[in-house]
C-alpha cells in the first residue's frame, strides 16, 4: 500500500490589525480550494492564521487583547473553513489564539489543531517554546509579548495517527530546538508541522537580521534529517502593520532536502507528494534510534535546572 | 580581555595502511609549522588521524587490529608531535585508536584528546555514538566495523577549561546527533570539535550518497547555531585504499555560518579568528536556555528504550 500524502502548505500574506476573521477565512478557502485542484490531501496554514500577530503591540486593556482569541473552533467564523475542507475531502492544520478552560480555569494558549478530512479535529497542540518576553519593552521597534498574552505549553509533542500517517504539531519558536523534533520522531511521528511568523528584524540581535532566511531553514533540514522526518514549515509573510515578515514556506523531505517553496511574500500555495515511507531511509540505518541512540549519555538534556 | 583565539583546522589527505605512524606524524608536524605561521593557537586534527581508517576491514587477527592501536600517548612515534607544539606554544587536538586498561581491564576506544600550548593532555574523550556494524558484511564494497573494534564510550560530553575557553571534543559519527552539542553546551562549552572520516559512500541506502557534503555541512551547521558553539569539524580526506573520504573540513561560527573551508581533498590547513565571546550572541537572547528551553517538555530524550 502506497502511503504518498500529497501535502500542500498555505503560505498567508500580511493580515491587517482591523481585518475581519471572515476576510481571512475567505482567503484560506481560495487557497484551500487552488489546493484541491491540485490534488492536496492535506493542507498546512500557519501560525496565528486567523489575525494579524498581535503580540507586536502591549496592550493593557485584556479585552483589547481577547479580541484577538478564539472562544469556540469553529466558531461562526471559522465554520465555513470546516465546511468547505469537509466538501473537498481534504485534512488541514491551523494556528490560532485560544481562550478556553483547562484544568478548571479560563487560559490563553498559543495553539495549532489538526483537522481530518472528515472535518473533525483530530489533535491540538499548545505551543510550547514561547519566545519574546513579558513586560513593555519600549526600546524595542516592536514588542513580541507571547510571555505575555499566553501561557506555555503543558502537554510534550505528541504523534497522531491520521490518513494512514502519523502527525506531530509544533508552533514557529519551536522548530529553532532540536528538541522539538526528536520528541516527536521519537514518539513516531512521520511528518511536523510547523507554521510560523517571523520578523526579519530580531531586536535583540539585529546583526543577525540577514541571517534569518538562513536560519529558518537550517534549523527545519537539520531536524528532517535527523530524525528522518517530513518538515512542512508555513509563514505568515510579508509587511504585516509596519513589521516585515519572513516567507520562504517550504516542504522538507526526510533526507533534508527542500523540496517546495514559496516564493512570494503573499498568499501562495507550496505542495509535494510526500512518500511517508521514505522516513525509513533514514531511520533504518544512518539514524536507527534502537541501534545507535545513547540516551544515557545526554543526562543534562532533561535536568531541570541548566547548571554546569 | 579578548577571548579571540585563532583556531586551525589540519585536514589529513589519504593515509596508506602500510604507511608508517611517523610519516604520518610528518605530515602533521608540517602542517602544525605552516599553522605556527599563520597565528594559530589551537589546531585540530581529524579522528583516527595516525592511521588508515582500519574499520573498513574485518580482520579476525585482534593482533593486526591491535597494530592500529596506541597503547601510550604519546608514544614513540608521536613524542615529536608534542615536543614541537611546545615549541610553538600551540595547544591541538588529534583522535587516535587507543588500547589501555580502563575499570582494571584492558579496553579499546575510537578516542581524542585535547593538549594544552604545555603538552599536557587536558583532555580525552572515547567516542560515543559508534557507526556501522559488529559482523562482516561482504556484500558491502567496504567494511565499517567501528561496532566490532571499540567499545562505546561510558562518560558523556564534557568540557574543559584551556586557553581561557571551554572546549569539548566529539568525533565523527557523534555530530549528526543533536544531542552531540545540546548535551556539550549545557555544560559551558563554547567549542565543539569534530574529526571524521566519511566514506561518499553509504552502503545502506547509496540514494543519499550524493548528500554527503550537504548532510555534512547541514549537522554541523545546525548544531552550532541552536547551541551559540564554535564548531571546528576536520576531515581525513581523498581516496583511501579504494575509498572515497569526504573533505570539506570547516570552521563554523556560533551563528552557524560557515568562515573557513577545505577546497582539497588532500593535507589542507584552514584557520579562523574565533572570538569566543560571540557565543554570547545566541545564548544571551534567542536561545536563552534558562528563559526558553524546556526540559519538562522533553520527556522521551533520556528513555532509555526509544518505545513509541
């Protein structure tokens, strides 16, 4: 049984702060339905898919903030995405900003969902590694406030089983961490998914400013081959309110080799047939984890504190 | 005070098997002179750099094994390699096939070691992830029996403190794991070297032969930008007894940028200024590993069976 995936990433353009989630939603239909001619069996969108990335701004007002959060998936917004995947048969996977109750009370999440083709939601992530920073920082030409506005991730990446493939989710800061990708190799997963928004401008450091195309897709194909993994890395691209994001959304196979990319800075649609199996190459032999791995070798990995 | 130290890397053309550990020596020397010319402080050598790359043969004989291993260091032969790096005040670095009583028996070890500008071994290291295979293999163009002539090494990355730096030693196979350099940063190093000898090809899936210098290039690279390190990593290199070994040697900086290269495949000297304070760069901001990483997060990575 051939179990070649064709996958599609949905790269968005810039969302404006004031754009209404149905302007957004009938974007990621056009793509969704320029996917389904072109035979995508499922789709990746990126993260914060639904409105602008608003931790650029400090915002004191929580309301003000919330506006940016999704209560219900789908909502009355996102419903007709559900809808028209549904019709089309087609599996996708989003990022949004979510406000529900865990654990008993009401948190904010920096979160992905994987969708089947049957329209059901077959897993949720919560972005685990949350860059950035907590308080105002005025110095800075725009904040990056996810310490912010979300809290972290509790739950480690996970494998889901879906369309004869098993799926992992991480969220844009985590595919900088090697971790990343070798938790959910380790727990089986054959393809990540990875959307992402990412200023060209890093305030911290801007002498690395030029290097960011670079390292956005160092770190992505050496996390494919290393875990003999699919990569599909998606971007909210472009100028989006005054802050210029990276593209160069790719498909990455399990050799790390890019093997699609976009080369706009709009909407755009990447895709490739995927062979899942292909992640045999490389986990067979060069990486067979069983044969090879030293797990009692890297006891600092896990220590809670990073002393030395 | 500046912490510019200039590093060399001494990539080694061929050796014959039959060729004599002081002809090898030889050659060693004079690139440690040329080295001395041009301002280095620290050179690097590749692993296994005294003899052919013997794992590629099964031998029965553990006598004509053992003719590939040092049982002192230094010995004889490799005396005049430390008299004239004390000369020249230059610290290095070299791997070797070392046989020596560890726990009270006699154990064999693909290792390195780190010498001091004094000629004192600050450091050594037995190498840890062994590639290849403990059985021969005839159909294979070429053995790689590193499974069958050493045992893996029992004590993880360290990192040690000379020249006013933290340097840690891997080799070879040991730099496609990510955890090669997560597990030598979270212990303060703040340069990582490498030695290898890597075939162009890989008997187990020759579909990915034409990847070598990119797989090369693409771990080293990686690892050095998700953990801030200087990375040195150095070839033995050319045609040897029918084999063809990879070149490409480099210096990498903590941005993962590649500032120095081999273009031969022959004994090549390559240098670079490395400030180590440019570490800083990357573990100050966006891999913070006290504010960002997440250790409870990562649960799989010291299991000791990778089971799904």
């Amino acid at each position: 049984m051939t179990r070649i995936i064709t996958i599609g990433g949905a790269q968005l353009g810039p969302i404006r702060r004031d754009e209404a989630r149905s302007a957004v939603v009938a974007r990621m239909i056009a793509l969704m339905e320029q996917a389904a001619r072109r035979g995508v069996q499922m789709l990746i969108y990126p993260e914060l898919a639904l409105t602008t990335f608003f931790p650029r701004w400090f915002m004191e007002d929580q309301a003000e903030v919330d506006a940016f959060f999704e209560t219900e998936m789908p909502g009355p917004e996102t419903q007709p995405l559900f809808d028209r995947a549904r019709e089309l048969g087609m599996g996708f996977s989003f990022g949004y900003a979510e406000k529900a109750v865990y654990d008993g009370r009401l948190r904010r999440f920096n979160t992905s969902i994987l969708v089947g083709p049957d329209g059901e939601i077959a897993a949720r992530y919560h972005k685990i590694h949350l860059p950035g920073h907590s308080e105002h920082e005025p110095w800075r030409a725009f904040q990056h406030l996810e310490k912010r506005y979300f809290e972290p991730g509790e739950t480690p990446y996970m494998s889901t089983e879906l369309m004869g493939g098993k799926w992992a989710m991480a969220i844009c800061n985590d595919r900088r961490w090697p971790e990343t990708y070798r938790e959910s190799a380790l727990r089986g997963a054959e393809v990540l998914t990875l959307g992402y928004n990412t200023p060209l401008h890093y305030p911290l450091a801007p002498e690395h400013d030029h290097l960011q195309a670079f390292h956005n897709h160092l770190c992505m194909q050496a996390g494919a081959y290393a875990n003999g993994l699919w990569v599909v890395g998606v971007a909210k691209a472009g100028r989006e309110e005054d802050c210029d994001l990276l593209g160069q959304s790719c498909i990455i196979a399990p050799t790390g080799e890019i093997v699609a990319m976009a080369s706009t800075i709009g909407d755009e649609l990447i895709t490739a047939d995927c062979d899942l199996d292909r992640t045999q190459e490389i986990r067979d032999h060069i990486f067979n984890f069983e044969k090879h791995r030293r797990p009692d070798m890297y006891p600092m990995l896990t220590r809670q504190s990073n002393g030395q």
